[in-house]
C-alpha cells in the first residue's frame, strides 16, 4: 500500500518541507511542497511542524495533512485509469492541491479563471451557434478581450484568479477595477461581465468547481443609457446637397449617404460594388447575417451612381471614413451642441508612475459633428423609418433579432413620439 511522508533535508535557518510518496519496489517519489519551516521547528516523529510564532504552523500542519490525503487518494483513483505514477504526476498533484500552475494545460484549466477562458476561445473557433451558424470572429475578438482583462486585473492584484473564486468579491473587485483602474465606462464594463457569466455557465455545465454567485441578480452586468446620436432628414438633406473643395470629402460624403440610405454597417457598405446590384437592387449577405439582405436605391443612391458613372465612391478605410464625415457634417452646418460620449485622451500613470494618455469616451456636450461615426448611418437608416413602415421589415434590414432590441437602438425622443401623435390627429382630423 502506497504511504506518505514529510521530511527536511537540511538544517539552515528555513528549511523546505518534502513530501516523500512510495510503493515498495513500484515507485519512490520525493517533491518539495515549496512550505519553509525554521531551524528546529519540524518534528520528523510527530510529522508537524512545532509551535513557532514565526509561520502559523497550525495552519500550515492542517494542509500538509490534507496533502497527504489527497495523494493518496489521487492514487487509488488511478488505478481505474491506468495512469502513469512518476514525478510528473506527483508534481502536477500538489501543484493543483496548492492551487499552483502545473505546466499541463488540461489540469490548469480546471483550476485557474484564465486558462479555462483560453480553452473556451479556442473551442469557440469551431463552435456554431443556435441558427447553425460559425461564432462571429468579431465575438472571439471580444471572448479575448476579456480574458486580457481579467489578466490585467490579475496583474494589478499579484495573483491569478481561481475558478472557484470567481464569487460575488471577485464581481465587486474586478468591475471596481474596470472603472478606476481602465477607466471604462458602464456598458462597456457590462459586455465583460456579459462574457465572463457565460464562461462561469459553461464551465458549471461541465463540470468543474466554481460557486454559482455568477446566477445571483447582484452578480449584475453594468450600464447606462447612451447618448448615441441619428441624423434626421432634414440633416441627410444637407449632407446630400453639400459642396466640397476636395474631392477626398465629396468621395466621403457619398459614401456616407450610400451609408445613411441602405442601413448596411460601415463594414458592408464600404465593400459595395457593381456586382452586388441585381435586378435593380442592392443585394448582399452581411457579414453578421444569415441572409442576403435586399435594399431598393433611395433616389439620392441612385444619383450617386449617376454621377459616379453606375459605379460606387472610390474605396476609402473606416478610419478615413470616419474622419472625413466629420468633416463633412460641420461644412454643411450640422454643428448643434448636443449631449453625447466621444472619444478623449486622458493623462494616467503607469505601474512604473509614468504618464501616459489612454483614450476613453467621456460623456458631454459637444457640437454635433464631432459625435458623429460610421454608426450614425444605421441607426439614422432606422430611426428615420420607424413609424413610417412596418418594425419588422426595417428589423429585417438592419438585422436586429428582437423589437426590444430593435427600440433600444433607435434614437426617437419622447418630444418626437409626442409629434407623431400629433400629426397623426390632425391627419385624422382632416381625413374626417
């Protein structure tokens, strides 16, 4: 029968504690349990380690004899497994006992938060979801972010996070993080938080140890109402009709309006070509959808076209993009202070107490060009068409899955739906 035992190797002022696991002729293993104890502190007889007020030998006697349980422990159920038991095995046992790395990926992922992340993202690669369709490589891009931020956060706290920690303090601690530390604003923090919920739900589904707080309403994903801007008609009107000195803004423009006209997001409608008309409309699979989306030209594409000679604008990147509209909209006027969040450099200082400046998006009044994005082209698109058609064909444009959904994203202000109303009276009226 397998037995074990602790002994010291030497006789300094800290002596490290060794855990010796043998089997007659089969195997005689010996490991540091990496525990110190001082000089003439150990009992070799009484296998403890002697009152000292230097470590809390109390604490430190408990462990070792749960060590040694669980080796052995660990041993009989092998033997159901035909497991190998060698140094390796030994060493991979009290690693995880202590909550250790082991350098064995299958056994660290069961105990720490991040390597269960990486192997989540990288199953996700082949993974479909519910409509059969690939996982987005814009959601993967996102799974990563969020498990370099929860290393970051386990940078800033000197250790890494275990699964079975991941609690209602550690909910607290890592959002407290987020916001001070990253200076990150509420829905963004939530989308983590989003994440981190499904990896706890995930590795509950399969299994491993880990509390379910992640399930309780105050494991709670942040948010705030956004002040995202749309331009109204009469905006998009002055945009279309605008004159530009140079060519690169009157090129921007009329890939804005092709923008603000289809509903299409800056990554689809930037691709558009000739090829992607058929029989008179605007056809093409987004890069999000599952369908081919079919827009019908708005007269203002239409002369676009016209006068580009039945091609689209010359290809422009979303960044450039993104700069020239802003542009665009304060040459023709579109320079109303609104509130809204745009990007701002902000002055922090590093681990090494060096400035540097991070970019976050900081809520306030600006003039109106300068909130404006490639966003504001579908949300513009929907906005200006609720009320005027049916939701769920503008849903079925703009690839929103539910009407909640659908008006969350809509910028309508209660002052517009109180016109609506109105104009809907009197039209009645008149019609009486």
């Amino acid at each position: 029968m397998a037995s074990g035992k602790f002994r010291i190797k030497t006789s300094n002022d800290w002596n490290t504690i060794y855990y010796r696991f043998k089997q007659g002729i089969r195997f005689d293993l010996e490991l540091s349990t990496k525990i110190q104890v001082p000089k003439n502190r150990w009992s070799q007889s009484k296998q403890k380690i002697l009152n000292t007020d230097k470590i809390k030998f109390r604490e430190f006697n408990n462990q070792l004899e749960a060590l040694d349980n669980y080796v052995r422990n660990e041993y009989e159920d092998s033997k159901l497994k035909s497991v190998t038991i060698n140094s390796k095995w030994l060493k991979e046992k009290i690693a995880f006992f202590f909550n250790r790395e082991t350098d064995n990926l299958e056994v660290d992922e069961t105990l720490f938060f991040t390597s269960y992340i990486e192997k989540f993202i990288e199953a996700s690669h082949k993974k479909k979801t519910r409509s059969n369709v690939p996982v987005s490589k814009k959601t993967i891009q996102h799974y990563t972010t969020t498990k370099n931020k929860v290393i970051a956060f386990e940078k800033f706290k000197g250790n890494r996070i275990l699964l079975n920690s991941v609690n209602i303090d550690f909910h607290t601690e890592f959002i407290d993080f987020l916001e001070n530390e990253q200076y990150l604003n509420p829905n963004t923090i939530g989308g983590y938080v989003d994440d981190i919920k499904l990896f706890c739900s995930n590795a509950s589904k399969k299994g491993l140890d880990l509390p379910s707080d992640y399930r309780l309403s105050e494991f709670y994903s942040p948010s705030n109402k956004t002040n995202d801007v749309y331009l109204n008609e009469e905006e998009i009107n002055k945009i279309y009709d605008g004159k530009f000195e140079y060519d690169h803004l009157d090129n921007a423009r009329d890939w804005f309006i092709i923008g603000l006209r289809t509903g299409f997001r800056v990554s689809d409608f930037l691709q558009l070509t000739i090829n992607y008309i058929k029989d008179g409309y605007i056809e093409k699979t987004t890069k999000k959808g599952e369908f081919p989306v079919i827009i019908p030209f708005h007269n203002q594409v239409k002369e676009i076209l016209k006068k580009r000679k039945g091609v689209f604008p010359r290809k422009i990147s979303d960044q450039r993009f993104n700069d020239y509209i802003k542009k665009v909209c304060k040459e023709v006027g579109i320079d109303k202070t609104v509130e809204g969040s745009r990007m701002i450099g902000i002055s922090v200082k590093n681990e090494n107490e060096k400035e540097k400046i991070i970019h976050r998006k900081k809520l306030g009044k600006y003039p109106k060009y300068e909130l404006v994005s490639s966003h504001v082209c579908r949300r513009s698109f929907a906005t200006n068409l609720y009320g005027k058609i049916d939701t769920l064909t503008i849903m079925k444009i703009t690839g929103h899955k539910t009407e909640k959904q659908f008006l969350d994203y809509i910028k309508i202000t209660p002052k517009e739906y109180a016109e609506k109303l109105k104009e809907y009276w009197n039209k009645t009226t008149l019609d009486e």
